[in-house]
C-alpha cells in the first residue's frame, strides 16, 4: 500500500502540483513506510515551499525522532512552536510542546 502511493506521489515530483502539500503527503507515506530519514527530508522540502507550514514542522520532529535524531527532533519542534504561535494555530503548537518536552526528558 505505501509503496504504491509513495511512487505515485514522487511521480508528480517536480510537475505542475509540486508544493508543499505533496511533499508533506509524500513524508507521511514515508514515515508509514518506515523510511523515517526520507520522510524527515520530504518534510524538510515541503518546508521550503512553505516555512511556515506547522503541521510540516510537527512531522518533520517526529520523523527526525524515529530515525533517532533527538537534538534536531527537538529544534524541529521549536521552530513549529514558534510558526505555530505565529500562526495562532494553538493546537499544533500544545502539540509539539508536549513532543519537546517528551524528547527533552528523554535526555533529546
């Protein structure tokens, strides 16, 4: 199933509906497929189309976790609080600050 939908998402990679929602589709069939270090890259671009993109943010932390990253997992984290608050999006920044706090006691 993720294999599937991973190509069909890389195929449209680079055409007309290349942008920030469809590489953030593309980390998250990653990340479910357990490729956690592409996924954290496909979040990272989809941040390049869109910095402020919190949901990215969130995803690219839990990513960079998985693949056992911590230290850039928690500044993952910090900058989406900081779009988050931006943004006024206060669930996904109560969100991340749980993660952070989670990665941070964990010794991340």
């Amino acid at each position: 199933m993720h294999a599937d939908a991973i190509e069909r998402l890389r195929a449209q990679l680079g055409g007309p509906r290349d942008g920030a929602l469809l590489r953030f589709g593309l980390g998250q069939a990653l990340l479910g497929a357990g490729d956690a270090a592409a996924a954290a890259q496909a979040f990272r671009d989809a941040l390049g189309f869109d910095p402020d993109y919190s949901a990215a943010c969130k995803m690219l932390g839990k990513a960079l976790d998985a693949a056992g990253e911590r230290a850039a997992a928690a500044d993952a984290y910090r900058q989406g609080i900081a779009v988050a608050a931006r943004r006024g999006d206060r669930q996904a920044e109560k969100e991340m600050r749980v993660f952070l706090r989670r990665l941070e006691r964990a010794g991340g």
